[in-house]
C-alpha cells in the first residue's frame, strides 16, 4: 500500500458546475415502471444531469474555475500549476489542460497536464498536486475534475443509464508551511475491464463493428463505443477494498476515527456506501450523499458532495475530513485533511 504524507498543502476553495438539464429516473425508459421506485431507494439515485451537445468537462470545470478565482481573488500570475482530471478530455489530442490554461488566462509559466482517472480521481489528484507544490513554496494550483459520463453510456443499457451524470469541480490548493494531507492509494491492473470502453483509442481503433449495437446477459444493449459495467464485481470490490484501505490509514497515521467531522465517499450506489459504512461503524450523519439529486458523477462526485452538503461548514469552520475515491482502473485511495474557512461558491448551473 501507498501510505504517505505530503506537508505544505493547503485547500483554499471548491467550486462546481453541473448542467441545468436534469433527467427523472421516474421516467427512464431502460428500467419498467415496477423497477424505477425500486432502484431509486436501493441505488439512491432520483436525479441526473446531462449536458446539452457541444458541453465538454472542461466546459463546466471552466465555469467553476473562473467563479472560484474570482471569490479567491487570486492573481492569475500565481497560479503555476493546473491538472486536469477526466476521462472524457475534449481531443486525444492535444490535452485539453493547455486548452484551459489559455482559457484562464494563466501565465506561460503554469505547467498543465491531463490524467486519465476516474472515480478515484479526486484523491489521486490532490496527491499530485501536493508532490509538485513541496518543490515551489509561494506557488498556487488548481485541481480541475469532472466527466460527462452520460456520453459514454447507451441509454440502453440499465447497467448504466439510470447512474451516470455529468460534473465539473475546481479545487485551489497552495504551499503552506501549516498544511499536510495523508493518502493511501492503491491500484488492481487486472480487473481493469470491469469498466471498460473497448473501442475508439488504439488498442481496438473504431470499426464499422464499433458502431454494432449487441445484445448482453439480461437484455443490456450497448456498442462497444459504449461503456461496460460490471455492477457486482465492481459492488464486492468496493466492500473488499475500501473499508482496509481506510483503515489502514488511519491506523499508520494514528488518526483517531472518531474524531473526524465526515467521510466523503465517491458516490456510486447508496446500497454499496451504506455497507461500507456499517463496515467502518461509521454514524450515518457522518456520511453525506449527493446521489439522489446529481447521480454518479465520476471523478467529480467527493467535491461535489463537499459542495452539496457541507458548504457552510467549510466556509465557516475547520473540518476533519476523510475523502475515499474507488473504481475503474480499478483504482482507489483515501486522503485525511483538515480545512478550515475556504472559499466554496454557491453550485454553478450551466
């Protein structure tokens, strides 16, 4: 396991954006009547946004990255660092994170790369960002994170329809000589198509039988430009893998559990986030859940919840705060911080 601490970090601010057009799992097609109500209890998910066409991630990261630095009040000049985190870039190429660079307006001396991660993103990304910051005391980054999910998904497939929606967050972080953040993060290669596009980059370029639409084990249609989920093994990977991981953490780093304010999991499925919690005999009002109003939301899901449900306090108050990101890849880790007053905009709608 990857246990680490990475000192003179601190988070200055979140902010997010989400499509204003929003879709009712009531109403969802994939699924009959009967089985709507049902999903949505077990699954937790009601709602789910969708960006209209021609809307990329990096659009609705734009939006929260101009919104939180201008709250910030950050001079542009300063920033020297951007990563941008999806899995749904603009292009293969060129990476969409010097296409946001320009659009931002940072200066020439801000280095900016892309990272193909998922819904572990989130806490590999701030372990990124705080690796590079040690190395320039006085610089400041912005961590931007988000997928729109719903382009990747066949709205015929009930493995994946009624889950994914679409995000982007911004995070500020900076050199402090007060902050650190602790991390645990892992990696499993060979369950890697558990989730799975397998068509359209370069192991398996698009076809005419790329476009096929298929007939799966329980009448899931998809092409393979589509999505795969595996719902049950990525269900038991979540409840082996997560609760140790956690664990393990806190235990290396003589964290006490209990005095953490809240656990802010990805947001994948209430069933599978309630059996880790009984897991970590956690309260349930230490677990926040954006899940019914925004669905999955990939690698903006642990930002987004913060937004969601804990923005007063953010801005109000230290927090003790336990983020676990967990998924494709399969990739996952957790990340101990504490935050104290930052700047969290109100949820951008775009």
């Amino acid at each position: 396991m990857a246990v680490f601490t990475i000192p003179h970090i601190k988070l200055s601010g979140i902010a997010g954006c989400v499509p204003q057009q929003t879709q009712d799992n009531k109403d969802i097609e994939i699924l009959p009547p009967n089985e709507r109500e049902l999903f949505i209890n077990t699954v937790g998910i009601r709602y789910r946004k969708v960006v209209p066409d021609g809307v990329t991630a990096s659009d609705l990261c734009y939006a929260a990255a101009e919104k939180l630095l201008t709250d910030l009040n950050w001079s542009r000049d300063e920033i020297k660092i951007l990563v941008f985190i999806t899995q749904t870039p603009d292009y293969l190429i060129p990476n969409t994170s010097s296409i946001l660079q320009d659009k931002l307006k940072l200066p020439k001396s801000c280095l900016a790369f892309d990272v193909n991660l998922g819904c572990s993103g989130y806490v590999y990304g701030l372990s990124i960002i705080g690796g590079l910051l040690q190395n320039m005391p006085g610089t400041k980054a912005l961590l931007l994170v988000g997928d729109i999910s719903t382009r990747t998904i066949s709205m015929q497939d009930k493995s994946t329809a009624p889950l994914f929606s679409d995000a982007g967050t911004a995070t500020a972080l900076e050199y402090s000589t007060m902050g650190q953040i602790h991390f645990n993060l892992q990696t499993d290669g060979k369950e890697y198509d558990d989730i799975i596009i397998r068509d359209g980059a370069f192991r398996n370029p698009v076809s005419l039988q790329s476009f096929e639409l298929k007939t799966h084990e329980g009448g899931i249609k998809r092409t393979d430009l589509s999505m795969k989920l595996d719902g049950i093994k990525i269900f038991n990977f979540a409840l082996r893998e997560v609760a140790p991981n956690i664990n393990t953490l806190l235990s290396e780093k003589a964290i006490d559990k209990s005095s953490i304010d809240y656990f802010i999991f990805h947001q994948a499925n209430k069933l599978m986030l309630e059996s880790v919690r009984k897991k970590l005999q956690l309260e349930p009002d230490k677990v926040p859940f954006s899940l019914y109003q925004y669905g999955n939301t990939s690698s903006a899901s642990i930002p987004l919840t913060m937004l969601v449900n804990l923005r007063s306090q953010l801005q109000s108050q230290p927090l003790k705060l336990l983020l676990s990101g967990f998924g494709v890849g399969l990739s996952w880790g957790s990340a101990y911080l504490e935050t104290e007053n930052i700047i969290c905009p109100e949820l951008i709608e775009l």
